[in-house]
C-alpha cells in the first residue's frame, strides 16, 4: 500500500483513468472494529458495507478480506479515517503498517480523511432508534466510515469541478 495526500490521490485516479466504474473504500479504524463504507461508481455517494472484528491476531485475515473487497467491487483507494487524537491516530497507522506487512494490499493506494465528530454524528442519530448495544456499536463503525468516505468524495469532487 503506498500512502498519497488526498487530493493527489484523486488526481492520480484521474490521471490514470483508474475512476472509471472503479470504487473507493472508507474505513473507520477502532480499538475493536473496522467499520467499512464504499462509494458507488461514479465515486459521489458512500455507504455502508460492513464491520471487520479487529484483534492483533487477525491482521493477516484482515488483509485477505480487503483483498477479496478489492477484487469483488472493483476498489482502487482507500480513505482512512485519521482521529485528532494522537493516541489513536498512532493505532491507526499501526494498523495500516500492520496490513502494509502482509503483502497482500500491494498496489492500493491509501489516504487519510479527518474524522472528527463522525462517531459523535451518528451517535447523536441512532441515539433515538433503541437498537441492541451490540447492534448499535457495528452501525455506527459502518456509518462513521460512511461520514469519513463522503467527506472524502465531496472535497475531492467539489475541487475537480
């Protein structure tokens, strides 16, 4: 995996005509779980594909589960939410250098896509709803990806048009 600033990710996209039905993949980095979003084909809208249970145990499955995510949907970059918190913005990179280890993400480029009040955002909204703790906590891993994603497509698109 090969780390680009945001909008060179893009530009590099273009350039390479790499976004042409091709899509990008958000993830929202946790102590416990990787929430995942996806945009559609014409990269304007995000939403939510899944939560990966993350243990350090399991990177290598992981990275094979990205892989398969690649190949199945056609996914050219991902966009990484990247925490204020310095702590947890270590986590973050550690993960990814983690993925990075494995070999199996070679050729996937990566950015990274502030992420504060994602979490805070969709709590605030499910908050109502009244779903099971467990429940409630894998939908907002797949929506805080989702709020990272988007946030992602509306700066670059806003910038290339």
């Amino acid at each position: 995996m090969r780390y680009l600033k945001p909008s060179n990710l893009f530009h590099e996209l273009l350039k390479s005509n790499a976004l042409a039905s091709s899509r990008i993949l958000g993830l929202d980095v946790g102590d416990k779980y990787v929430g995942l979003a996806v945009s559609d084909t014409t990269n304007k809208v995000a939403s939510p594909l899944a939560v990966l249970l993350r243990k350090k145990t399991n990177v290598d499955l992981m990275a094979k589960d990205l892989q398969c995510l690649v190949s199945e949907l056609n996914l050219v970059a991902f966009v990484f939410g990247y925490p204020f918190d310095r702590q947890k913005a270590v986590q973050v990179k550690l993960f990814i250098d983690d993925l990075c280890r494995t070999g199996e993400l070679r050729g996937v480029n990566y950015t990274f896509r502030d992420e504060c009040f994602t979490s805070k955002n969709v709590e605030f909204l499910l908050r109502d709803l009244k779903f099971h703790p467990t429940q409630s906590k894998t939908m907002l891993d797949k929506f805080a990806a989702v709020g990272i994603l988007q946030g992602y497509l509306d700066f670059v698109n806003r910038k290339h048009a």
